[in-house]
C-alpha cells in the first residue's frame, strides 16, 4: 500500500435529508457548516420517486411512522425532495459561502439533472451502486469525482464496479468509501480494518478511498485516518432530536466541527520525523538531556 501520510482529509457533511423539506433550514445548515463546522463539502440527495420506488413501496405507509412526512412512503419521500431550481439555489449558496456543493443522486434521472448543475462530485450511495445505466451515464456525461459507498456490497461486487469504471477510463475519478449501511451502526460493525483491505485491493486503481461513517461520536473516524482513509463522510443534522430517519445517526454542529479540528490535526501528526534530533527537541536536549560514561 502507498504511504498516506501527511495527506490533508476531505471532510464531508451528509445535509442528506435532515433539512426536513425546508430551503431555510438547508441555508442554515450550509452556514453552520462553512463558517463553524469549517466542512469542505456540504451535500444533500435527490431522488425521483416514483422512478425509484415500486408503486407497491410507493403506498406502503413509512415503516417508522413517527419518521415519516406523508400517509405513504412515497408521499414521504416527496415532501423531503427538492426539485432542481432549488438544487441550483443551494450550490449558489454553497458557492457563497465558500464551500463545495455536491448531492448524492439516487435514479436516473436526479443523476441527469445533478449533471447539468455540474458539481464537483456527484456520490452514489450504497443502495445505488450497482445500478450500471446510471453510473454509465455520469461516467460518460459528467466529468467530475464519483464518490461511491460500498455498503451492502460484497467484495466480487466491489470488484465489479471498480471494473465498470476501470473500463470507462474513470477509475482516476473514482473515489470508493468503506461503509456499513445502518444508522447508527454499533461500534462492532463499523468493521474498520475493512479500509486495510480496500486500499491493499484498489488503492493503486483508483482516486482515493474514504469512510462512511453512521455510528456515534468521533472517534472511529480518526482510527479511520490512521489507517488511511483520505475521505469523510458524516450525516449533519442542527438538532439530533428532530423528527426523521437520519437525525439520530448525526453530528450536531459542535461535533462535527471536533470531527474537522480532530481530522486535521491528527493528520498534521500522522507523519515521520524530518530528522533524528528535531528542533524543538533541541533545546529541550540542550536543557534536559544527561549522558553518563560507558565503562
């Protein structure tokens, strides 16, 4: 495996959802995120979904229906949706407050609209990763990073899709995420050596590797750097009480800027020293250090 040290995370913030169908809310979180949170990427989703959903899971009731915004799931799930006009307005937003915009898409469809705002990464979710018409599309129409998770996916599938993007000549814009699909995920099966194995299988095939993370607190995700994860990803939310699927399984705004703060600092640290006797070491040795006589 090749040396990662020294390299500087990309922090991600998952809005995903968790601004319960509301524009407002979804500046607000940009702000917090850009100015607090110092995050280099803000994203959300978009789905279309009667294309995504069966018209069976389209009038099924929400399986959580304290979660849920409408009589059906499909009804959910279209209250939570933004259409692409204000798609636009929040990567504007984005834009304005200096950090990166980007969206996960879920169907065919939200993939062509995320297209034509071209962000500077599109993610596909775990769900989604082996739906090969829409990686397709964006490997032959969008020219910026795919990110995708691999939740859900055994290793031949893993293969498959760095594969799929290998053949494309898109592998060098391919970034592929370690991730257990589970909110929250227990710490026993955030599985975390998972990154060892990734990284010794596609890390000279590909961009970078990085870590979904959906368990609690922060410290898997700097065990996560150590072993050289270069990505991050965490659900956001302002309030993890508030109704909705994803809110218990994210950061608050104050963890999330001790997520940022943690990851760089520890990777300031994760590096070799530059040589035997450092100078700050200096005059602590000129100061400190004893020697006695060998006999």
């Amino acid at each position: 495996m090749n040396d990662l040290l020294g390299q500087t995370p990309t922090v991600i913030a998952e809005i995903g959802c968790n601004h319960k169908g509301e524009m407002d809310i979804a500046h607000e979180m940009i702000k917090v995120c850009a100015q607090f949170c110092k995050t280099d990427v803000v994203k959300f989703q978009k789905r279309n979904p009667k294309e995504l959903l069966s018209p069976e899971e389209y009038n099924a009731p929400h399986p959580v229906p304290a979660n849920s915004y409408g009589k059906t799931y499909g009804e959910h799930r279209e209250y939570l949706e933004f259409d692409l006009d204000q798609h636009r307005q929040l990567k504007k937003w984005c834009e304005e407050w200096d950090v990166v915009y980007s969206t996960s898409v879920w169907d065919l469809t939200s993939a062509k609209e995320i297209t034509s705002l071209n962000p500077e990464l599109i993610k596909i979710p775990s769900a989604c990763n082996l739906e090969f018409n829409m990686l397709d599309y964006l490997c032959k129409n969008y020219n910026g990073d795919i990110h995708v998770s691999l939740g859900m996916t055994s290793q031949e599938e893993e293969e498959k899709i760095v594969k799929f993007f290998e053949e494309r000549n898109r592998a060098n814009d391919l970034v592929i995420y370690n991730c257990t699909s589970g909110y929250p995920v227990p710490f026993e099966d955030i599985c975390l050596k998972e990154i060892l194995r990734i990284r010794d299988r596609f890390e000279n095939r590909v961009k970078g590797i990085g870590f979904s993370g959906h368990h609690l607190g922060i410290a898997a995700d700097i065990a996560a750097l150590a072993y050289g994860a270069q990505y991050f990803e965490r659900h956001f939310t302002l309030d993890r009480t508030w109704k909705g699927t994803d809110h218990a399984a994210s950061l608050e705004p104050d963890g999330m800027r001790k997520l940022v703060r943690d990851l760089k600092n520890v990777s300031e640290a994760l590096t070799y020293k530059e040589k035997e006797i450092l100078d700050i070491e200096e005059v602590q040795r000129k100061k400190l250090k004893r020697f006695s006589c060998a006999e």
